[in-house]
C-alpha cells in the first residue's frame, strides 16, 4: 500500500495488522515499475531523500518502466506513455494486475482447454460414455468460462434460469441462454450504476474474444438490457449457440437473504478422469458466484407458469423444473419470508417489464389471475399457492388487486412503493 496525500504517516503501523505485508509512505520500486501515490513527473515531496532517489532512478530508466499512480481522479488524463494512472475511476473500479502476477495469468489463458486439441476428442469421448450432446457441454464450459472471470465482481450480480439448475440440481436440459442480473446499488446515483453494468457485460465481451472459432455480437445493448450472442463454430462437426441475457434492473428489489454463494466448474473438468494430465497442463473455469435460494426458483417459475404464453412443450418443461425444485426445499411450508419474496418478484417483474416499455405483457400480468394452472402442481404445492393467491389473510390479494387497477404507467410507482414496503 502507498499512502495518498489524505493519509497520516501515522497509519504505516495500523495498516499492517488489517493484512498489508507493506505500507509505504513514498514511492517504491516493484520489480521493473516504480509505484507512487502521485505521478512521479508531476508531484512529490522534492526535499524528501527517497523520492528523489526513486525519480532519478525511474527518469534513468523510464524506457522501459512504468509508473503505476492514483491522484488523479479522471479517466481521461494522461502525463505520458510511461505513467499509467490507476485511479478506481480510470480502472472502473477493478483491480490491476502487474508484473509477473500479471504474466503468469496472461500465460494462463493461452491454455483454455477450448482451445486445446484435445478439446474435440474430449468432447466425443463423454459423448460416448455418457450420452451428453456435445453442444451441452460447449454452452456449460462457455458460460463457467463467463463467470469464472467475473469472480472479482460476485457480490454484484447473481445468476438464475436454466444454467443455475443445472449447477444447482444437475437439471440437464438446454442451456440456450444463461440469465445475469446486475444488482442495483441504492449507494450509488442511477447512472452510475448503469455505467458499471455496461462495463462489465463489455468486459465479458472482450474476455470471450480469447476463446477461438467464436464468433461474437450484441443483439441487444439497451441501458439496462444487453444481449451477447456468441456463436461457436471449430472446425470439427460440434457447433453451439450461446446468448448472455444481461439485465439491470434499476431498482433495488432484492433481499441479501434471496441468494446464496456456490462454487461450480465446468461439466467437462468433472467428468474427465482425476488423472488425466489435462488437468495439469490446461486451464479449465472455476466460479464463486451467486445464485438464488430455490426458493427463488420456484417463485420465478410459477410466475412464468401463472403469467407467460407458452407452447405445451415448454409449459411441460416449466413443470417438471417445478417439480425438480420443489424437493429441494429444506421445508414445504410455505412460510411468511416466501410470501414475501413471492409478491416482491411479482412486483420485480412489472417494474422489468416497464424499464423496457413492454407494457402489453403488464396488461397480461393485470388481467385476473387463470388459477388452472395451480392443476399442474404438486398437491402440497397446490394448497399453499392457493393460500398465497386467494387466502384473505395473504397481502398478496390486496397488492395485486391495487397494481391491477392502475394504467400501465402507473404500475411502476406502486410497484415500488409495495416492494420498498415489503423490504
């Protein structure tokens, strides 16, 4: 750590206790670059021995040295090609790896194994052994791939949909798309929190351009809605189609308690053999991530089982999840915080659909409730829905009836003046 000019030389001896293994009030020198608060050109103590001890040494050196800096608080800023300014606002607010921890992470991705030549054979060969279509596997890895780098960001976004059943239940089923909702940060101002989001999905973008034979697009690239596909296409017979759906939802309407942390890798990593050498020798994704409670699994799909116009197909696909999720629940009661979260993801939903101006599909969630689709659930399942939708003592009832009754302009304000209530 080097201390800024808001610091007191006093903090040299608390900061070590909190983890730092140095704490300078100067600039230092780290291996080949020179690190200092202040652009070593531009300020600094001229009086003080090290530092122009250090400034003779980098004007000597800098060539071929960089000066890694804070200070300046603007992205836009440069003193030259040998200062690299490393304020959170120049950086986005991520952290910068350097010299040889840089290097070895750089030598870490030329090693993807989707880049390998033993990719195709791999494929092929748990094809074979475990009647796994290939293109399921090239989605899992691609998507364990978008995560794994993502790991720095984990407390700012959660995933959910079929790839987080897959990880969470082994549901294998199509993995068309993997679902990723920035979390909305009431801390900061709502274009700031617009500006992290579409940098990081374009972080993703350009992370994905290291995996060969993909070829990349944004479908969509909205403030709060960003759509990459990502088409993978080698030269062996396996092809895969793969969509991040990224949104931001510009309003704070989840809970800490919604989600838990689980570390996941790719399906390939698990099932080829623990000593296979490919282990060693190539790199495969590995996830710390967040993920909805299953709680927050069954109320999303029976809010799309209640409210969205599917074919059979797909409705028979929303059930058997239901049904898969149902068993994972520590408890079948039906308790008050899932009464909670039940109405706060109702109201989620209208406030989404009106970030997008999709207001035909809040006038089909206005309309009263078909309750035929409460035929298609377990028994237990059944009479605790039916509590939540129709029972008087429910507040969900009032809520809905009050949503109900306003223009679709004006669902967005009740619905978050109920979630801000139901929070």
């Amino acid at each position: 750590m080097i201390l800024g000019n808001h610091d007191s030389e006093k903090l040299l001896k608390k900061y070590p206790t909190l983890g730092f293994e140095g704490v300078f009030a100067s600039p230092v020198r780290l291996q080949d670059d020179y690190l200092s608060h202040e652009p070593l050109s531009e300020g600094g103590d001229k009086t003080d021995l090290q530092f122009t001890s250090i400034l003779k040494e980098f004007n000597k050196n800098n060539l071929g040295a960089t000066n890694y800096h804070g200070h300046i608080h603007s992205s836009d800023f440069v003193v030259s090609t040998s200062h690299k300014n490393v304020c959170c606002e120049a950086l986005q607010y991520k952290p910068l790896l350097i010299g040889k921890t840089a290097q070895i992470l750089d030598n870490h991705e030329d090693s993807l194994f989707i880049n390998s030549p033993h990719f195709t054979e791999t494929l092929t060969a748990i094809k074979d052994k475990n009647n796994i279509d290939p293109g399921l596997l090239i989605n899992d890895y691609i998507y364990s791939y978008i995560l794994s780098f993502c790991n720095p960001y984990q407390a700012q976004f959660f995933v959910q949909g079929s790839f987080s059943l897959l990880k969470k239940y082994s549901f294998l089923s199509s993995l068309s798309d993997i679902d990723f909702t920035y979390l909305y940060d009431t801390k900061k101002s709502k274009g700031m929190n617009t500006t992290l989001f579409k940098t990081l999905i374009d972080d993703i973008y350009e992370n994905l351009k290291k995996i060969d034979f993909i070829n990349l697009r944004f479908i969509k690239r909205y403030s709060s809605l960003r759509i990459i596909e990502a088409l993978y296409t080698s030269q062996h017979p396996y092809f895969s189609k793969n969509y991040l759906d990224a949104n931001l939802i510009p309003f704070d309407c989840y809970c800490a308690s919604d989600f838990l942390q689980i570390q996941g890798t790719c399906l390939i990593e698990k099932f080829l053999n623990r000593n296979s050498s490919l282990l060693d020798e190539y790199s495969f994704p590995n996830f710390q991530t967040s993920f909805l409670k299953p709680e927050g699994d069954l109320i999303n799909l029976l809010l799309q089982l209640m409210f969205q116009q599917v074919d059979s197909y797909k409705r028979s696909l929303i059930i058997k999840k239901i049904q898969l999720v149902y068993k994972q629940l520590s408890s079948k009661d039906i308790n008050l915080e899932f009464i909670n979260m039940f109405t706060r993801f109702f109201l989620r939903n209208i406030a989404f659909f009106h970030t997008m101006n999709r207001y035909s599909e809040i006038k089909s969630i206005q309309k009263e409730i078909d309750y035929h689709f409460l035929d298609s659930l377990p028994l237990d399942l059944k009479k605790q829905i039916q509590d939540i939708l129709l029972s008087s003592n429910s507040n969900f009832l009032d809520i809905y009836k009050e949503v109900s009754s306003v223009s679709p302009s004006e669902a967005l304000q009740t619905s978050l003046k109920f979630i801000q209530k139901l929070k």
